[in-house]
C-alpha cells in the first residue's frame, strides 16, 4: 500500500525543519526567529500584528520572537506617531548583517536539500507547492467568509 501524501509531506516537512534549525544554530536563531527577520527584510517596518498574520502564528508567539530579537539586538520597535498603542518592529544593523548570514546559510542548506532533483524537477515541485498554498488559503478564506456553506 502506497502511504498517503499527507504523510509524505509531513515527512519531508520534518526533515526540512531539521536542516534549517541545523544550519540556523550558527547563529543562534530559532526557525521562528529567522523568519519574523527575513519577513522584515521583505517588509520593514511591520507591525506585530502584521507580522504575525503573515507568519501564520498567534499574536502572542509573535510577541514572544519579537521580545527574544529584540534582546539578541536584533530588532527595535518604534511606537507609531499615529497611534501610540502600535509598535513597528524594524532590524537592527545587527539584525540585517545576521540575517544576510543566514540567507548565506539558507541558501546553502537549501541547495544540499534539493540537489537528488533536476532543476525542472524543482520547478515543478515550486509551481506544485504554490498551487496548492493557494488553494487552501482560498478555500479557507471562502470558508470564513460564508460559515454557513459548512454546514
């Protein structure tokens, strides 16, 4: 009997955790951590709301990584002049050189990872994943949108 796809991808998702809490651990950094800097280097500043919407994590472990980065030196809020309840978080000089040492190590990692596939392979496997991200946002935000079409 052939497993199911979703323990497949469970595994592989394992395994991918493992190399990058592996090759983070050069620089200290959690998984959660090098992802709330390299979300900041795509959108800088951002809120801890913002950020926690867009790394699919609860506001609360949000905050948590934010307060760990911010002890490392690694980012610092700033209270909006908008709305004093509102804090942008943005790197450091410290937090942009970790995290472009990480990207290093990333990439790296990433290439070890992926190297048994041809790059058409990879290509698909990216298009594949991106398809299927989609989709279940979008039926998640359908869902959301109209509760009662679960009944």
């Amino acid at each position: 009997m052939t497993p199911r796809t979703f323990f497949q991808v469970m595994q592989v998702e394992l395994l991918v955790r493992r190399r990058i809490e592996t090759c983070l651990q050069a620089e200290k950094l959690t998984p959660g951590q090098y992802s709330a800097l390299n979300l900041l280097g795509l959108r800088e500043p951002a809120s801890s709301a913002e950020m926690s919407r867009r790394l699919g994590i609860s506001a609360q472990s949000m905050g948590e990584q934010i307060k760990l980065l911010e002890a490392k030196g690694l980012v610092e809020r700033h209270v909006s002049s908008d709305n004093r309840r509102v804090a942008f978080i943005r790197r450091t000089d410290l937090g942009k050189a970790v995290l472009a040492r990480c990207e290093k190590l990333v990439d790296k990692t990433e290439k070890e990872f992926f190297s048994p596939l041809m790059m058409s392979e990879l290509s698909a496997l990216k298009a594949t994943l991106d398809k299927l991200r989609k989709s279940e946002r979008e039926r998640l935000n359908a869902a959301q949108s109209h509760p009662q079409a679960r009944a």
